[in-house]
C-alpha cells in the first residue's frame, strides 16, 4: 500500500491541524493505521493508531485528550485531527499502515508497520 500524507504547517501554540494519510493500492479494511512523530535530534514516537476494523484507537499519553484519530472508509484516508498543539508538538509526523485484524489491537511500534508515508512537517511556534 502506498501512504501520502498531508496537511502539516505552521501554527502558534493553542491552534489546530489536521493531517491526512490517503491510501492507494489496497484498501484499509484489514489495516492497522498509524501515526508517528519524529522532533530533529530524537528517535520516532508513536502518537496515535486505529484498527480499521474494529474502530479502537489509541494514544500516546503525551497527545490524549488534545489529538484524535480517525478515518473515512469511502477515502480510504486516516485523519489526524490535532488540537491544542504545544511547542513540544513539533516534528515531521509520518503516517504507517501494516495488515491487521481486530481482536488485535493496533500496535504502537514503528517496526511493527511495513508502509510509511513520506512525513509531513508540523511546526508549532510559542
């Protein structure tokens, strides 16, 4: 499955935005999607991921209650809806996807997934 992410930017401290992680190639069905952030310097940390087929999400303690993932099966497309975004929120954020069925739940590892998208720049100035 190819990943195209979108939607990062420039925001100030407070703002929102939403990142897109369209899918092409297969459909998301049998997926696990994922969200990951990589800051300049540090390694790449899960921030949140979702079981196409069950719906169950879950976060990184640092973005719940602030971030929320979802998706739209018509788009085939996981959104990344992020709300109150700090400073410390600043990264390139990269969208994954690798096969997976619930009961299972969606893993929360960067070696567990098999496609990535390119990443897409979030910056968020204080």
């Amino acid at each position: 499955v190819q990943l195209q992410a979108s939607g990062g930017g420039l925001v100030q401290t407070g703002g929102s935005l939403r990142l897109s992680c369209a899918a092409s190639g297969r459909t998301f069905s049998s997926y696990f999607s994922g969200w990951f952030r990589q800051a300049p310097g540090k390694e790449r940390e899960f921030v949140a991921a979702i079981s196409w087929s069950s719906g169950r999400m879950r976060y990184a303690d640092s973005v719940l209650g602030r971030f929320t993932i979802s998706r739209d099966s018509a788009k085939n497309t996981v959104y990344l809806q992020m709300n109150s975004l700090k400073p410390e929120d600043t990264a390139v954020y990269y969208c994954a996807a690798d096969r997976g069925l619930a009961p299972r739940s969606a893993p929360t590892q960067p070696g567990d997934y098999g496609s990535w998208g390119q990443g897409t720049l979030v910056t968020v100035s204080s």
